[in-house]
C-alpha cells in the first residue's frame, strides 16, 4: 500500500496503523483482500512514490509497475513486497476506523524483515528516509544533499 506514514500501534500484539483516503482504490483492496504490506522506501523511490500518490490503481493494470517499481509476493500472506525496500511489513487487517474521508487500518503484523541498514535502529548515512511535508509540499529527504 502507497502511504507515506505509518504509526506503530502495538508491541504485543505487533500492530501498526496506515490511513487510506476511504473511497481509493488501494484502501477498498486492503479491507476486501483483509491484508496489506508496507514497504519502507528510501529517497531513490521518490519519483516512483510520487507517481503512486497521483494514479488511482483502478486506472493502470498494475499500479506498482507503472509507477516503475518491482516486487514479490510476500511470504507469509498475498500482499506485494517492494523490490529494495529498507523495510517491509506483512499484516492482515486487525481493526478499521473511519475519520472523516479517511479510513485508519490497524494491521497485525505477520511478517517484517529489514534491509542490512537496519542493525536495532536505523543508520541514517546509509538510510535516507522520504518524510512527508504535506503533499502542497511534496516528498523530501533530511538531510537535503
């Protein structure tokens, strides 16, 4: 799923939560499939995450391949994991709130795995994190280089 923010939730039981705008396309596959996956994405995929957030999946054949991404299906559930990511989570759909026009998903993860930038935190010289200004805003890395 394309969000550019994640919240951990829960410990134990592992949980995060993502919001989706509740009329998209993505979120309406996330609550019928009762799955998604986070990829965490690193300032290389900035292009890519920017052409996920402009492109509604109903429109393309296949959402991440437009967007020039390549992925896998996950191990332990059906969800597609990002070729590269720094991170990846693979959750099935725990709890589901609606807030206004957007939906809050809270997954129980069921599978994560990191890239070698993670070693009990994140190395940020290696790793250089998209942040998420406000969408006027756009996508941007800290520091700028």
């Amino acid at each position: 799923m394309p969000v550019v923010s994640y919240a951990s939730v829960s410990d134990n039981p592992p949980l995060v939560a993502v919001s989706c705008a509740q009329g998209g396309f993505t979120c309406r596959l996330a609550l019928k499939a009762k799955s998604f996956s986070l990829s965490v994405l690193d300032r290389r995929s900035a292009d890519a995450i920017s052409r996920l957030a402009s492109v509604s999946g109903a429109k393309v054949k296949d959402k991440l391949t437009d967007a020039g991404l390549k992925y896998r299906k996950g191990a332990r559930l059906n969800v597609p994991l990002i070729e590269g990511a720094q991170a990846t989570l693979e959750c099935s759909l725990a709890y589901k709130k609606t807030f206004g026009d957007h939906t809050l998903l809270v997954g129980l993860v069921k599978s994560a795995a990191a890239s070698g930038s993670f070693n009990g935190f994140w190395d940020f010289g290696a790793y250089r994190p998209l942040l998420y200004t406000g969408w006027q805003g756009k996508l941007t890395t800290y520091p700028e280089t």
